[in-house]
C-alpha cells in the first residue's frame, strides 16, 4: 500500500468527519446592541461626548487599560457594563477606569452591605416604605429616587440594611441606558426625623463615591432648620456644580414645584400623581431576585486584588485624611440625602 493511502486511513481531513464530530466554537457573549432613542443618542453626545461611531472602540480602550492596570480585578468586561462607567465620566479612559475601581473597592471594603444583596433578604426594609422610585421622570428624564428615614425605626434593624436597599435600586436603576444617560433625582423626606437620626446616614453615604450613576439633584424637604446652618457652613468647601445641586425646600412645597413638577409628584407632596406608591417599585426589585444572586451571592476569587494594593476610592482616601471635626460637618450633610 503506498504512503499517500496510508496517510489517508490515519489522517482523515475535516472535510470527511461529519458535523456531530465537528468541534464546536466556544460561545461567544451577545454583543452590544444600543437600545437608546435617536434623542439619547443626541443627548449623549452632546452632554457625554459618546460618539456612537466610536462607542466600542472607547470601550475596548478601557477593556485594554483594565486588563493591563488591573489584570486580578474580578470584573464584568462585558461592553453594556463598561459602558456605564464611561458615561459616568462623559468617557474620559483615565477617570472611568478609576471609577471601576472604585466600584470593586466599595464592594470589597464594605461586606456588611453589599455581601448576600439580594430583594429578599431586605423584604424588611422594602416593606417598610423607606424608599422607593417614582412612576415618572422629570422633564429631564430622570427617575426619581424617594427616601423617607422616618419610616426608619433604629430598633427593628441596623443603617446599613437601609443603605443597602439603596444601593440595590441604585444598582437595579443604572441598568437602564437611559438612566446611564439621562441621571437621577433624589427626593429626600426629612420630616420628623432628628439631627441625631439623621447622623446616622453620614459614615455611610460619604462612601458614595464609587458607583457610576449620574446625580443631577437632590431634593430635601421637611429638613430640620438646623440643616440650612451646616449648609452654609459646608458649601464653601463644595465644588461649585456639586454645591448647586442640593435643594433645600423645608415646607414649601412651592418651591419644589419649582424643580419637580406637581404632574409626577404623589399627593404626598402637592403632587397630582396618586398616593405615593412603594409596592410596584418592590415588585420590580424582587423580580430581578435572580440576577442579583448571580452578580452579588458567589464567592469572590481569592486573586481578586489590585497587584496587593487594597481596593480604597477615593473619597474613601480623603475621609482618612480629613480631621476629625470637618468629617463630622460633612456627614451632618451627607445625610441630608
């Protein structure tokens, strides 16, 4: 038998395997489809200087700079997640990177709120009508974020179970295109609530610095006066765009009216909108009961660092720093939302 028909017994061609012996490629994960309107395309652009015809290309930069700074940071290199860090600092590499691993740092440095963050391990809080998200946005787009400490009793469960429940709306609301765009209101009911409770959001909200939601207002009703004094105390100290943010109304709904019109405010709040709903918002977040197990229940890896470099924001770096009576003035306004 001559070599060449020896060859063909033992080295047959893929040509003649048939298609169940066939390897099969890996899968590949769905690429990203942009889901925004023609608008938010626009908006984006002009606000986010996202150029849609360069969005993967800024994506794959980050990727690359993820992979080259960071190569043991557990995260998501998906382009839909990235992408929420790249509006969040209008697509600056070096910024969005930092906010990364700010992001993975809160989740590292802080297990007592966002180990095991799932629904229904806050039904509590849920039920309790601490906070919840309206059924409209402002003229502006933004989803309306609702926080009442007063339904807030300290005995029946710790801060942090609060801070939690934001953080998983927070988490559950930037999933949203349209959201990453467009930002968040925070409306904030301080009636009855006093100084000395209020304190108690201070330690915990100054570690807002590492998620990737825009913050366009915050809304503080029925605040104690006293709140107006450490403003003013604190303002100069601000950024100036920051600082211009907070709203202070006391009583005077008018005033919010102002900036959040009647027609998607509950009666609540001189709104047209109906009794101010906690259940449908608590329908959603359980829904999604699955997807935060996934992201939030597994274990992380054991090589999830930054090349032995603890995980800090910061804005966890610069509360270190500050002395000890300047942190207390800022947390007297931190809590204020």
């Amino acid at each position: 038998m001559s070599e060449e028909s020896d060859s063909q017994r033992t080295s047959p061609s893929v040509a003649s395997l048939s298609e169940n012996e066939l390897p099969l490629p890996p899968p590949q994960p769905p690429g990203y489809v942009c889901s925004l309107t023609e608008d938010l395309v626009t908006k984006a652009r002009e606000e986010l200087q996202e150029k849609p015809e360069w969005r993967l290309r800024d994506v794959q930069a980050l990727r690359d700079m993820v992979r080259k700074e960071y190569p043991y940071l557990s995260t998501s290199l998906d382009d839909a997640f990235l992408l929420r860090f790249l509006r969040a600092r209008k697509f600056d590499y070096d910024r969005a990177l930092q906010l990364l691993v700010n992001y993975h740092g809160c989740r590292r440095s802080w297990p007592e709120v966002f180990s095991n963050l799932r629904p229904s391990a806050l039904k509590d809080v849920l039920d309790s009508g601490f906070l919840t998200v309206l059924p409209h946005t402002d003229p502006r787009g933004c989803h309306v974020l609702c926080i009442r400490p007063d339904r807030w009793i300290p005995s029946s469960y710790p801060i942090t179970e609060n801070i939690r429940a934001i953080y998983l709306t927070l988490e559950k609301l930037i999933q949203s295109e349209e959201t990453q765009v467009n930002g968040i209101v925070i409306l904030a009911d301080y009636k009855g609530v006093s100084l000395s409770k209020a304190s108690h959001f201070g330690p915990f909200i100054a570690k807002k610095d590492g998620f990737p939601i825009r913050i366009k207002a915050v809304h503080i009703v029925n605040e104690p006066r006293i709140f107006k004094g450490i403003f003013a105390i604190i303002k100069p100290f601000l950024k100036e765009k920051i600082a211009n943010r907070f709203f202070l109304h006391g009583s005077d709904l008018n005033s919010l009216h102002t900036n959040l019109p009647r027609n998607i405010l509950p009666k609540e709040y001189g709104g047209t909108a109906g009794e101010l709903d906690t259940a449908t918002w608590n329908a959603v977040l359980l829904a999604s009961e699955d997807d935060f197990v996934k992201e939030f229940c597994q274990p992380v890896p054991a090589c999830d660092s930054l090349l032995g470099q603890p995980l800090l924001s910061e804005g966890l770096i610069s509360d270190v720093q500050c002395d000890d009576s300047m942190r207390a003035v800022k947390s007297q306004l931190y809590s204020c939302y």
